[in-house]
C-alpha cells in the first residue's frame, strides 16, 4: 500500500514536456520587436532632453555674454560707436576681453553647455545704432544639431543660423538680416547660436539723466523736471547756481548769487554774496555781506554789510562797516537799534544809532551816540 501511495505521488509531481519548454522563436523575435524600438525611443528621447538641457544653459550664458557686452557699450555708447568700432564697421571681442574690463569674472564658463566657443560681435550699423551679437561658434564639421535654441528663464533674445538660409538668424521672435555683417568678417557661419540686442541712442541713452559728461550731449546731464529728495540731503556740493533757493529751516553758504527766501535763519560762516535780494527771519554772517536788498524780519548780525536797500523789523548789529559801493551805497535804512563803526547813506531812519562815525545826507534818529556825525539835517541828535 505504501509503495503504491508513493508512486501515485511521484507520477503527480511530473511536470509535463510541453511546460518545461522556454520561449519560441517567434516569441523571443515577438519581444525585440516590440522592446527594442522602445528602448531607442526612450535613448533618443534622453539624448534630446540632455541636449535641451544643455542648449538652455548655452542660451543662458549668451545673455549673460551680451548682458556685459551692452554694460561696456553703455559706458559711452557714442564714442563705442564713432571710435571704438566705427560706423559702418564691426568688432570681435572674447571673454577675455571682457574679463580685462571687469565685467567677466575669472573661472566663468570659458565654453557653452554644448562645447562650442563663445565670442562676443560688436556691429556699429549706424551713427545712433549699435547691434551686439553673443555667439557660440558651430564646432568644426558639426551637422545640424536639431535643436533650436528656446526661451526660458534667464535667456533673452536667441536663435541659430539655419542651414536653409545662411544669411538669417532666426528663433523665437527672430529673423534679422546678418549679411550685412558676414560681408564685413565672415561671420556668423551655419549653426552658429546667436544672442542679439539692438542699443539706439535714442532709447537708451538720451532719454535718461547721467552722472558722467557725454560730450557731445550736454543735455544727458540736466534735469528736465523737479527733484525731489523726499526729506534727504544733497551733499558735497562744490557750487550752487540757481536762480531762487527757498529754505525752511537753515541755510550755511559762502556766496550765493540771485535771490534768496529763506523761512527760517541764514547763517554764513564766510562771507556770503547775494546778487539779488536776500529775505530772512534771521541772519547771522561772521564775515561781509554783500546783497542788493536785505530784509530781515527779526535781527540781523554781520561782519560788513554793503547793500543798497536794508529793512529790518528789529535790530542790525554790524561789526566793521556798514558801505555801499557806487553812487548811491544805501537808498533807504529803517532799523529799530543800528550799531555800526561806519555808515554810509543818503537816508538814515532809526530809533536808537550808535556809531562811531555816520555819514550822510539826511538822518532822523530818536537816540544817538555818535562820535563824528557829518550830515545834511539831524534831527535828535
């Protein structure tokens, strides 16, 4: 019994012929069929994204190039123009060129994503126009690349010279005339990627204000509208010329010629000239005022006042002299208390002089401590 329990096991366990097989042929042809072109598309399509990929960082490094190749054209566009390349002409320039001029930093990619050289092309097209091109140079015996340069973050205006049309360069938003140019220096060439910007002086340069001289253009230095600092100062000033200056808290100037209003006290360290009128609360000046009108409304402290026209609600204190150089050196003065080494005047009304010497025409004082006085009518003196 047990012997035949055994065999009935045995015979049970018996895998069949037809089941241990492996594949056919027909299978095994079956399955390259159908995996092999699958796994070439998926190489072919790793090949492309690692070139995209690649193309892309060359994109973004020609902007870059042209980015530093606009900064130098900028820094004077018209003599880059007239003397740099010259109209009508074009220039080459590398990375280490740019690197000289401190625009390129040491270390920087020297070659593009795609083993191609990078050269920066510099076209004056124009007296007004300058066309910079960042190109990347087709390697030698390069076939079409099939790719075709894309936009993407960081990547201006770029595209390739296609073998169909080799005086174009074409891409997204592209398709500019480079004949001109080949003409001149032979290039750019067949599958080239190129990076382009049009600089104008019209858009770029004389609609703004500058802090350096233009020659030729002294207009890119003035201001065409108010400034306003919004509560900061100017400072380092060598000369101010302007034709009001209004100021509402103090004032400290050496010379100023024109007129000046100011709400608040003036204070001159030096001597302060005004060719014009001079309005203040209060005027404090250590060394020689010299002003065509002065008008104080509280007191005015001076070192040597020559004026034509003085009025003062309250009080003027002169140290030295009190002149007026011409035919007439003061039409008018009307002070509350005048103090004075030397005075000169036609016409002298004060309710308290004192002075050591006073001359002039007609005086009519309430008070007077006068050592000298020569005059025409004195009246309380």
């Amino acid at each position: 019994m047990r012997r035949m329990l055994n065999g009935r096991r045995k015979r049970a366990l018996r895998i069949p012929r037809r089941a241990r097989r492996g594949f056919s042929v027909i299978e095994a042809a079956l399955v390259l069929v159908i995996v092999v072109p699958a796994l070439k598309i998926g190489f072919d399509l790793g090949t492309q994204y690692a070139r995209n990929i690649a193309g892309l960082n060359e994109a973004r490094l020609l902007t870059r190039v042209l980015d530093a190749g606009a900064t130098l054209a900028l820094r004077d566009l018209n003599d880059t123009i007239s003397n740099d390349v010259g109209v009508g002409q074009a220039q080459v320039l590398g990375l280490a060129d740019l690197k000289q001029e401190g625009l390129w930093t040491a270390g920087s990619n020297q070659l593009t994503a795609l083993g191609r050289e990078v050269s920066l092309i510099l076209h004056a097209r124009g007296s007004d126009e300058l066309v910079l091109l960042a190109r990347a140079s087709a390697l030698t015996g390069e076939d079409n690349p099939n790719y075709v340069p894309k936009g993407g973050e960081g990547v201006g205006l770029v595209g390739f010279v296609p073998s169909d049309d080799a005086g174009r360069l074409r891409g997204p938003g592209i398709d500019y005339d480079l004949t001109g140019l080949q003409s001149l220096i032979g290039v750019p060439v067949v599958h080239d990627a190129l990076a382009i910007r049009v600089l104008r002086m019209d858009r770029d340069v004389l609609p703004f204000l500058h802090r350096v001289a233009v020659p030729g253009y002294p207009e890119l230095n003035q201001m065409l509208t108010d400034l306003d600092m919004n509560g900061f100062d100017i400072t380092g000033v060598g000369a101010l010329d302007a034709e009001e200056i209004t100021v509402d808290t103090d004032l400290q100037a050496d010379a100023i010629t024109g007129t000046l209003t100011v709400d608040g006290d003036v204070a001159a360290t030096g001597d302060l000239t005004v060719g014009g009128t001079l309005t203040a609360s209060e005027t404090t000046i250590s060394g020689a005022a010299t002003v065509n009108t002065l008008t104080v409304a509280d007191q005015a402290t001076i070192g040597t006042l020559t004026t034509d026209t003085l009025t003062t609600n309250g009080s003027v204190s002169v140290a030295q002299d009190l002149v007026a150089e011409g035919t007439t050196s003061l039409d008018a003065l009307a002070v509350t208390d005048l103090s004075a080494q030397s005075i000169e005047t036609l016409s002298l009304t004060t309710g308290t002089l004192a002075a050591d010497d006073v001359f002039g025409t007609a005086a009519t004082v309430n008070t007077g401590q006068i050592q000298t006085l020569i005059t025409g009518t004195c009246t309380g003196c």
